[in-house]
C-alpha cells in the first residue's frame, strides 16, 4: 500500500439519507478498503467489521476488508497458456504466501493500490446510462472507483480497466415476522458491483474479484470475550459442496458433498458456527447449490451493454434471479443478521484462523485499544469473500452449476456483484 502520508487513508464516508442513519460507510481509497460500517439499531452503534482504529493499520492488516484481485485466493505458480476464439495469452503466476502459491493476486495485488474516486459519476465506461439513472435514483449514497491494471502486473496478461460501485440502498419493505413471534427490520443495504474489460485487442486473461470483509456482528457491545467470537453466530450456505484443497489449501480440481461434514451448517441441531467446529477454524470455498433460476453471468459481451442495459437495477431487485439469498450470519446477542445475494457461483468462508493479536491492532468500539499488539485472535470475525472457485480455469470440476470458467477476453465485460443486506430483530419478551 502507500506510505502512510497518502490521501488514499483518507477516509470518505457514505451515509443513508437520514438524521439518524441506519447505515453508514467509511471507505478508504487505498485498496479500496471497507474501514467502518457503522449500524444504528436500538439506540446503539455497531460497526460489525473488524479492522484496525487506524486507516493506516490496513497497511500491515493485510486483506482486512480490501478488494481482491486481479484474482482472489490460492492459485499455483507457474505459467499457463490461455487459449479462447483463436485468442492466444500466457499468465505466469508470481508466488507470495509460498514459493508454490500465489495469494489474493501475486505480490501486489489490487488490494495495495490507491483507486480513484470518479468525481463525476457519467464519466464511467463500464457502467451504462440506465445504470447511472437507477444509481442516481435508488443507490445516490454511492461512489464509483476506478483504476487501471497495466499489461503483465504480477504476470497477468492484459491492460485492464476496472470500475467498482459502492453504495447504500434504503431499507425496503415492512418489517417481516419471524418463527418465534419477533419481528425483523431492514436497515438498509451495502451494493458492490464490480465491472472489468481489457483495453487491449486480442488478450484473454483471467479474472476473479471480491471483497475480503471480515464480519462480528456481537463486537460492538463490549460484553466480554464471547462477544469477540463468532462461534456462537448462527449461518447459513445454501451450498451443497465445498472445493477439495491439497495441503498447501490449492485445488485438486474436485468437489466434496458437505453432507455429514462440518460444512454442512444446516445440519447443525443449533445452527451456531461454533458446533463441530474444526480443529483449525473454516476456510473453505463453498460452491452454491443451484438457484431457482440462474443470475445474471459474470462475463458478457460488451456488445450486449447497450445504454438501456440495467444489470444495477437487476441486483437490487426484491424478487427474481438476482435477488436469491444465498448466505445468512446472525449475531448471537445484537440481534442483527446480514444476508447476501450475488451473481457469484460461491462463496469463501474464513474464520480468521491466521489472526495473531500481538500483531494487529483492534478498534475501540469492539473494546481494543487501538494500538498494536492488542488485536483479533482466531475465530472472532466470518469473513465472506463472494467469487468463483479456486483456479476456475485450471480445473472444470469445480465450477459448479454456472460453469463459468473466469476468462475475460477482449470484447467481453466482466460483472461481479453482491448485495448485503442489514437486519434487525428486537429481543423477544415472554
């Protein structure tokens, strides 16, 4: 990332249209960061993800609430050739965690770079008019941020240009009964939509997006250890496979049924993460089952983005194939749950197993100091990273239903989006 000096640290808020808003969001333009997002339920402050006090913390907390890219997870080192309608490229993988993997993009990936903020939203190339009236209308608490990959950035082929929407939607709708009696608010919603095309002829590379958010909905009340951990959260994958991994957590290439295995959280008499939970804590890719009816795809060809094309207005769609609640995380005394749809073939589940307190620092408002050395342990914080599997192109057997292989060539659009939406269930009384 920058030194600390840089105004990419230079937090830019978004709130709801309110004078007590529900939602609000703090980004940082360095690695197109998610700092805050503060929730008002009840008469109390939330900020349900984890992170340093510091935006400058997020320079040694690496991938704590950053994009992702120009592909996110493990994937092997080496060299491989791309080929697609005549269209020829070669990505040569650069190794960062281990001399055999390739982390979250190679050495720099996208998450150490400064975005530019688009000051004038109609400036965008990736977004299209219709989109722009529906961001206008129903997400105006938005940004769009852009910046540009070269040719070979950590072996990757290609000069590719990326926009990224962030925003907050209204809360919708009347509040909804729950299986015990309680009634269920919506606070509002977080957008992400990320868009992508290559700004060169005859270059195919790949591509796999997301945002590393890491989520405790119980932090903020300060109530004592359990309220760190993310144990005693209830959640919900509508998967029924997770991608197999080698040791050193790349893809064989197969899928494993979650049937009979810690990864099948609907089994669970209690629901908690915390029963059967493993030895090591959760990470795994979750491959979700097949919806209802198919989202919309993550590539397209350019020549289907036409001005009326609204794929924005899609994602915020109360209803229909975009609109699928695909991940639930409840916390266990906040009464807030977050729910997520997406046009994403799964999803990463992460407990925070790597987390070393003595090393990072922990915000205020979850009962840190604030400083180094005073930080998250293992399994205080879900992270749910929305994108495709582990080395996609690299091994069919694991794309799932939507079959998407992560290849974006020239002449072809990549879109990736996620909405999260923020809930609120009062405290029953007997």
């Amino acid at each position: 990332m920058a030194a600390p000096a840089d105004p990419g640290f230079t937090p830019i808020l978004l709130t709801l249209p309110s004078l007590t808003p529900s939602l609000a969001l703090e980004i940082l333009p360095a690695g197109l960061t998610l700092h805050r997002l503060f929730v008002q339920a009840d008469g109390k402050t939330h900020d349900i993800l984890i992170g340093p006090e510091d935006p400058t913390g997020h320079i040694t907390q690496k991938y704590t609430n950053t994009i992702i890219g120009r592909y996110a997870n493990r994937l092997p080192v080496g060299s491989f050739a791309l080929d697609r309608d005549g269209i020829h490229s070669v990505v040569a993988t650069k190794a960062n965690e281990k001399p055999t993997v390739s982390l979250h993009g190679g050495v720099k990936g996208f998450d150490q770079y400064v975005w530019e903020p688009l000051v004038d939203p109609s400036a965008s190339e990736l977004f299209t008019p219709a989109e722009l009236a529906t961001i206008q209308t129903r997400i105006p608490t938005s940004i769009i941020f852009r910046r540009i990959s070269e040719d070979g950035e950590e072996g990757y082929p290609g000069k590719l240009l990326v926009e990224a929407l962030i925003g907050l939607a209204q809360p919708e709708g009347a509040p909804s009964q729950t299986s015990d009696g309680g009634k269920e608010w919506n606070l509002g919603s977080v957008v992400l939509v990320y868009r992508a095309k290559l700004l060169d002829e005859n270059k195919i590379t790949p591509i796999n997006l997301t945002q590393h958010w890491g989520f405790n909905l119980d932090a903020s009340l300060q109530e004592g250890p359990e309220t760190l951990s993310i144990k005693e959260h209830k959640i919900d994958i509508k998967a029924d496979n997770v991608v197999q991994l080698n040791p050193e957590g790349l893809a064989t290439g197969t899928l494993l049924a979650v049937t009979g295995t810690p990864f099948a959280h609907t089994e669970k008499a209690s629901g908690l993460i915390g029963e059967s939970f493993p030895e090591s804590g959760y990470d795994e890719f979750y491959v979700f089952s097949q919806r209802a009816a198919p989202p919309p795809p993550s590539i397209l060809p350019a020549a289907e983005f036409k001005p009326e094309l609204d794929l924005v207005g899609a994602a915020l769609s109360r209803d229909g194939p975009a609109a699928e609640e695909v991940v639930s995380l409840a916390g266990a005394k906040s009464g807030l749950r977050v729910s997520f749809s997406t046009n994403q073939p799964g999803v990463q589940f992460y407990t925070n197993n790597f987390a070393i307190p003595e090393k990072g620092a922990r915000k205020k408002i979850h009962g840190g100091s604030g400083s180094v050395g005073d930080g998250y342990g293992p399994g205080t914080a879900a992270f749910l990273e929305f994108h495709a599997p582990l080395a996609a192109w690299i091994h069919p057997g694991v794309r799932g239903p939507s079959g998407e292989d992560t290849l974006l060539t020239s002449g072809q659009v990549y879109n990736n989006f996620v909405r999260m939406n923020v809930w609120y269930k009062a405290p029953t009384t007997a």
